[in-house]
C-alpha cells in the first residue's frame, strides 16, 4: 500500500549537505504494525516527515527516490494532491502532546478543522463527529471537553486528541513518532492500547518509531533497525531478537532498556558517537563503534543481505563469523570481571 | 475579568496623581511669566501684579496645585487664561480631528501591515524576506516631518492629488473628510506599519516551526490557512503590546503631523497653548493625554486575555 523506494533525505546547512535519511526503502501493507528503532540522531523523524512531505524545505530536499502511495509517487505529486493525502490517507502523531495542539483555539475547533478538511460536512455534524472521536479515543466528558482549550489537558489527554485529529480523516497509514516519550510510563501504556484497539478496529496500518524494546517486542509485524540514515537490518520481531547476527542491532539491543526485562540485567551503552552524516566513512558506518570489526570493514560498505524470509542486514560477517566474535567478546568480559 | 477591570481602573488613580504633579512642575517651574505673556511686552508691572492675583499666581505653588487637582476630580480642568475658556470644551472641541488621524493612521497600519507580514512569511524562502527586513526598518526611522514635507511636495503640490492641509470633520462628508486625513495618516501610519509588521513577521517565523503548525500541515489544509490562522493568531498576542504602544505614540506623532498639515487637534492645541503660556490648558491636555496613554493600555491587556486563552485574570 505504501512503498518507500530507495529514498534519500538530505538536508542544506552550512556545515555541509546532512544525509538524514540515505537510501532507504521499506513497504508496509494495510493492517501492518512496523517499528522504527534506532539511536537518536538516526534519522527516523527524517524519515517519518518525508513521507507526508512535513519536513520544511528548503532546506531538506529529495535528491533521489520515490514515495509510492497508492500507485502515486508523493514525491512527485502537485500540492492539492499532497494535501488530500495528508490527514485522508496518511495521518502522523509527533512526540510532543504539549506543543503539538495550537495553544489559542480550542480542542474542539482543531478537531473540527481536521474533520471537515477533507469532508464537506455542515459544522453540526462535524461537532457531532468530533465528539464520535473524542468518545473513541477515551476522552472523558467529550461534550465539555470539545470547548475546552489546550492548556485545560493533560499530557496524556492532549496525546488522545492528537489521535482524534489524527483518525478525523479515517487514514490508511499511521505514522507515530515517539507518541509516548513524553508522557508517564502507565500513560504511555494506555496511548499504546489506544493505538492497537483503532488498528484493530479500522485495520489501519502503523508506523511506530520509538526507543522502547518491550512495545517493540508486544506490537510490531516488522522492525527496521536505523543507523546513521540507513536502514542496517529488517526482519521479524523474532527475527531482530533473537536472530540478528547484525552487531549494530545486537549493540542496540543490549543498550535500550525494555518494560518487560529484568531490572538486574543491566544496559551496555554503545561506545562513541553516531557517525558523521555530512561526510560518510569509506567503508562501514559503524565501523569505528563496532566491537566485531574487522580490516574489510574500513573498506567494503556493506548493503543489505538476505539472511532469512524477510530478513535482511547490513554487515561483512556470516552468522558463523558473528557467533565467533560474540563468543570471544563473551569470554574477555567475564575475563574483565573477574579481574 | 470584571473583578480586573475594576481594580486596574482604580490602580489608574495613583498613577495620575503623580502624572499630575509632574505636569504641574514642568509647566510651573519653566521661565515665562503668563500674565506677562498675556498682557503683551509693553505692559505695566501694575497690571502684571494684578493679572497674578486674579489668576491666582501669586499663591504658594503647593496652594495652587491643590486647588487644582481637588477641581480635577470635581471634573473642573480650569479655564483658559487665554480665551476664557473651560478648559475641558476646548480639549473636547479638539479631540475629533486628533482622534480621526489616529484612526485613519491606525486602520492604514493593519491593512498595510498584516497582509505584508503574512505575504512575507509565506515567501519566507526568497529574496522577498531581507527586502522587507530592510524596507521596514527604513519605514521605522524614517523621520516624520521629512517624510511629511516629501508627501506634500509630491502628492499635493506637484501632483495635486492630495490637499497639503487643513481638517473637515466628518460630519460635513465622509470623503472630504477622508480625503483631507490620507497624507496625514499615512505619514503617521508609516513608522508603525514598519514596527509592526516587523514584529508580526518575527512572530510568525517562530510560529511557522512550531509542533502545532505541524500538526496543522497534516491535517492536510491549505498553506494558507496554516498561515493566516494558526500562525498568525499566535504571532498576535505578542504584537497585541506592540500595537498598544504604537496607538500611544500616534499621539505624540499628531503634535507633529497637526503642525504640519494644520489640523486643528489636540497637538496643536498643545503647541498654541505652550506658546501662550496658557498653563491650565497646557496641563490639561497632558492630563487628557496621559489617561487616553493608560486606558489604551489596559484594553490593550484586556485583549489579551482575549487572544490568549492561557491568561486568566482572577
Ligand atoms: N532541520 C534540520 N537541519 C539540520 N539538520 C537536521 C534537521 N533536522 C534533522 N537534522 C539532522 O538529521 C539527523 C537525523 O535527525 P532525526 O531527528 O531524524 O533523528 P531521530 O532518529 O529522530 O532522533 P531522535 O531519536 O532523537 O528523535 C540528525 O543528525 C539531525 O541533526
Ligand atoms: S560490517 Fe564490520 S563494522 Fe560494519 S557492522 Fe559488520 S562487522 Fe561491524
Ligand atoms: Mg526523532
């Protein structure tokens, strides 16, 4: 339904031409739940804007690319086009529920504009589908609500609305970027069943970026491990988890705390800073960071492989190579430890 | 906001009790004898001594002020010592003119600025922007009374659109009285259209990248209506001060612009009255001026309280 192919996301600034998003492409069918994991600065906001075009441009530009929605590339699409997509066909929530909903105007009214946007209704019954929404997403007293402004929710309140607006034009894809980071952990679980009980009812697609393993593991069909603006491994769940023989996912991994692991096991940082996007590296980008790397790897950049159905990754090892090292590494921590 | 109201109202009462004072200072304590300057240069010590008296002069000056401002408040500005006048019917008679350049100048202001800001902010990527931001800086410190003689020049004398001068109130025509106030007002209106859709655009800018445009672009409504309403209804509350203090300085601006074009205001009431040391006039109308100055500052919160939902007053 929606095919990102080969897409490049650059960005002018004046240090140089920053390579947000490097060559990516992913598809993702009605239905489908896939995750976006990955450092921060890896480019996966980049990449969420790209496909509603929210990134502002200049200066981000599309060197290279296509967007497919539908038969349509995106990227190519005149404005009126673009606009019917967003909010009818492709819907996103932000981060930020605080900053996100327009301080002046009441919740109502930017429910309102969202619904009739893409209908032609009558006011009355916007309203009456506005408050449908706001039942929907488990607002409490929606009538009063409607009127009320902003400032008047809660974080987690405000993240509901934000997914009313989101749903008003009934959306095949639905990007979230990070829809929980900013709100309480019982909260964050809340938005999440919110999010798989509209799934669930509409059948709508999503797009989950976020940094937490343990909603990783509970909701995603697919997970695509970013690096440095490219996707570095894909798979399954079962396939990331348990399979990987990528050691940028396998860092990753160790270095993400999950809801749903035990608090003794404790998280290894990756060590150094994520590479520079202006001036790419030879050979591996994670070269410098990676603890299986090996001469080949300042060299051969490597590009996405076949490892399994489905699965794909970036890296020079074999499986076999892979377990070898991570052996080795195994038995020089315990060495470390036990000194 | 009623309970506000009423206290800021009160808290005026202070605040002309020191305004007040301190005109009466200035115009008390200057050189210039008035009853000299009334009876001409060639006039008697005799008639002067008693010109003094009868005026009051010759009291201790913290007498004089008291019976001033106990008549203030009894809403008695005294009289002219010029024309015999009460003070207050000569300022009222004033004020049409005064207050019509103002609020040509002002609707020039917001029909020339807002657009501007808004159409700048849309082609916020071209070469339009640094244009602006040198157009109206030009606009802000261009000196009025220059800019005026310009307008004049052009506009009424060698192309005879405009009148170079004088005032027909409005209830003599609408037309008329519009024709007579364009330069005027605009050469009023200049200064603040360059402050104003300066400040309107910097707003705006900061709107433009906010979270909650974002969420407007994907709703999937026009650009410009992203621009129009949601940015620009958050670029406002900021200016809404900037306004308040411009409607403030268009008063002072009228002394100017009145002399200039004749008009027979407030400002050149003002003017006359310094030059004939009509002292109950003089302070008077910095009186006026003064309360106009504070009342336009508390609409100008209360407004406020109207574009921003997130003030309460209580
Ligand atoms: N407007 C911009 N101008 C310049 N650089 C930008 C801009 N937006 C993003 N970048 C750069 O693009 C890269 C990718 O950023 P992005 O926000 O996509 O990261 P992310 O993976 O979403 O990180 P996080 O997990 O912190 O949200 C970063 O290096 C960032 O500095
Ligand atoms: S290619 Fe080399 S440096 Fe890159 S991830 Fe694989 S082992 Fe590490
Ligand atoms: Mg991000």
């Amino acid at each position: 339904m929606l095919e990102v192919k080969n897409l490049k996301t650059y960005i002018d600034t004046e240090n140089g031409t920053v390579k947000a998003v490097d060559d990516v492409s992913f598809q993702i069918k009605a239905g489908e739940t896939i995750c976006i994991v990955g450092e921060s600065g890896s480019g996966k906001s980049v990449l969420a804007h790209s496909v509603m075009q929210l990134n502002p441009s200049p200066p981000v530009f599309h060197p290279e690319g296509e967007i497919i929605f539908e038969g349509k590339n995106l990227l190519n699409v005149n404005e009126k086009e673009l606009r019917r997509v967003r909010g009818k066909e492709i819907s996103m929530i932000f981060q930020d529920p605080m900053s996100s909903l327009n301080p002046v105007f009441r919740v109502g009214d930017q429910l309102i504009e969202a619904i009739r946007s893409h209908e032609k209704v009558s006011k009355k019954a916007a309203k009456k589908r506005a408050f449908e929404l706001l039942t929907d997403v488990g607002i409490p007293d929606p009538e009063r609500r409607l009127h009320d402004y902003p400032h008047q929710f809660s974080g987690g309140m405000r993240q509901r609305v934000l997914i009313a607006i989101a749903l008003a034009g009934r959306p095949k894809v639905l990007i979230a970027d990070e829809p929980t980071t900013a709100l309480d952990v019982t909260i964050q679980a809340q938005i999440l069943e919110l999010m798989r009980s509209i799934q669930k009812k509409y059948g709508t697609a999503i797009i989950l970026i976020t940094h937490d393993l343990g909603v990783v593991a509970q909701i995603a069909d697919r997970v695509l491990v970013m690096y440095s603006g490219r996707i570095v491994e894909k798979g399954s769940v079962s396939d990331i988890f348990y399979r990987s023989t990528m050691p940028y996912t396998w860092s990753l991994l160790r270095s993400l705390p999950r809801i749903d692991s035990d608090a003794s096991e404790r998280l290894i940082p990756i060590q150094g800073q994520p590479s520079n996007l202006i001036e790419r590296p030879k050979g591996c980008h994670f070269e410098p960071r990676c603890p299986f790397a090996t001469k080949a790897c300042l060299e051969i950049d490597p590009s996405l492989t076949k490892r399994g159905e489905g699965h794909w990754a970036a890296c020079i090892l074999s499986e076999e190579e892979f377990s070898k090292k991570k052996q080795e590494l195994e038995v020089n921590a315990q060495k470390g430890v036990a000194k | 906001m009623l309970q506000y109201t009423i206290r800021r109202l009160i808290s005026i009462i202070p605040v002309m009790l020191v305004v007040s004072i301190i005109v009466f200072m200035i115009v008390h304590l200057t050189p210039g004898n008035p009853a000299y300057l009334i009876l001409g240069e060639d006039s008697s010590k005799e008639a002067v001594q008693q010109l003094e008296e009868q005026l009051g002069l010759n009291q201790p000056i913290v007498i004089q002020f008291f019976d001033w401002v106990t008549n203030v408040f009894k809403g008695d500005l005294g009289e002219s010592v010029y024309s015999s006048e009460p003070v207050l019917s000569i300022i009222l008679d004033r004020i049409g003119p005064t207050f019509s350049v103002m609020l040509v100048s002002m609707i020039f202001t917001l029909v020339i600025a807002i657009p501007i800001a808004i159409f700048v902010v849309w082609k916020r990527q071209t070469v339009l922007d640094p244009l602006f931001i040198s157009a109206s800086l030009l606009g802000a410190s261009i000196p009025e009374f220059w800019f005026a003689m310009l307008l004049v020049l052009g506009l009424g004398v060698s192309i005879p659109i405009f009148p170079v001068a004088g005032y027909i109130p409005i209830a003599e025509g609408f037309l008329p009285w519009l024709h007579h106030l364009i330069l005027p007002a605009f050469v009023l209106a200049t200064v603040e259209i360059g402050l104003i859709s300066r400040m309107l655009r910097d707003g705006m800018l900061e709107a433009v990248n906010q979270d909650y445009t974002k969420t407007a672009r994907a709703k999937g409504i026009k650009e410009s209506a992203v621009l129009m309403k949601h940015v620009f209804a958050n670029a406002l509350i900021p200016t809404t001060t900037v306004i308040g203090v411009t409607i403030a300085g268009l008063l002072g601006g009228t002394v100017i612009i009145e002399t200039i074009f004749t008009i027979p205001g407030i400002g050149q009431l003002l003017i006359d009255s310094i030059h004939r040391r009509d002292y109950p006039v003089i302070q008077g109308v910095v009186l006026f001026i003064a309360v106009i100055y504070v009342i336009i500052n508390l609409l100008v919160d209360l407004l406020y309280g109207l574009l921003d939902p997130r003030i309460r007053y209580d």
